[in-house]
C-alpha cells in the first residue's frame, strides 16, 4: 500500500463528497454531520484538510481549522458540557492569520475501517505535524490544538499530541487541548 497525503488545497474537485462517504461508513448517524456544513465551513476556509489516499480512493482524513476567539472560549469554559462539532458555522472558523495566534479545532479523524492498521493513522499523524509546522514556519502562530474525543482512537490520536483532559462533555465524550 502506497499510501500519499493531499491537503484541501491539493485535493481533487468534490473530495467533500468522499469525505461524507467515509463519514458515514464511520460514524454512527448520530454523529455523521451534514455536507451542506461541511462544504460551509470549506468555503470559509479551504486550508483545513489533511487527506491519506490509496490511488484515487479517499482512506482517512483529518478536518483541523482555526477557530474564533469566542469559540475557543466557550470550549474551555467548564460551565459548558457541550459537545461542539458540526454545529460549527462559518462563523466561528477563522481564517489562518499572521497578526495573532491561531487556536486549531481539529474537528475530524477518519480512517476507512480497512485500512486501520497503523499505516494510515501515522501518515495522517505525521502529516498533520508537518501541516502545522509549514504553517508555523510561514509565521501562522499556533497557540493550541484542541479536539473532542469520541471513542478510544480519537482519545488516543489527541494524547499523542500531549493535549491534556480539559473537561468531560455530555453523552461522555472529552474535550482535550494542548497549548
């Protein structure tokens, strides 16, 4: 397997689509969110994704973008149990900046269930690292990284970034950030 990474500025025309089909292979309906927000958020930001492809089939990605100062306050405050995800509007995604810190939701990881053998996972890893650390060197400060967990894997994927337990969140998903 020769697996290659893109990024949403690389990828083809309509990956947004093979990114809600591998949504719904993997999430349950509950969680599966909605194209229209997806594509929304998109068209806000189109610098958002990093994408594991084997040929042309989409096999894993990574959804991260900036969000607004407002929003990263409401997803630490303690007071607040709420799981945030595709409720996300366009609104509270920000666009990279250079005048101030960017803090980075990272909204999605998503591997196609047969390809979870590891390969894919550290080349999403080590792609996202490498993102970040291109956008850093081009003057984009990254304050934080946060992420909600929703199962094991997604727990596991962020501790890896040292993102430390900030609060539990309804339906017991945990919100983890890392400064």
């Amino acid at each position: 397997m020769a697996l290659k990474i893109k990024t949403g500025l690389t990828a083809p025309n309509g990956f947004i689509d093979d990114v809600f089909e591998l949504d719904k292979q993997v999430y349950p309906a509950a969680l599966c969110g909605k194209k229209e927000n997806l594509q929304s958020r998109f068209k806000k930001n189109n610098d958002t994704f990093i994408l594991a492809y084997d040929g042309d089939r989409l096999v894993g990605y990574i959804n991260l973008f900036p969000i607004s100062q407002k929003l990263d306050n409401e997803l630490c405050s303690k007071s607040n149990d709420r799981m945030r995800d595709d409720d996300i509007t366009p609104q509270e995604v920000a666009v990279w900046q250079t005048e101030k810190e960017n803090n980075v939701f990272i909204i999605s990881v998503v591997i196609s269930p047969d390809y979870r053998n590891g390969e894919a996972i550290i080349l999403l890893g080590n792609g996202l690292l490498s993102f970040l650390r291109e956008k850093e060197a081009k003057g984009y400060k990254i304050a934080s990284i946060s992420g909600s967990a929703v199962s094991n894997g997604g727990e596991k994927f962020l501790k890896r970034f040292r993102a430390r337990l900030v609060k539990p969140l309804e339906h017991g998903y945990k919100y983890y950030r890392t400064d």
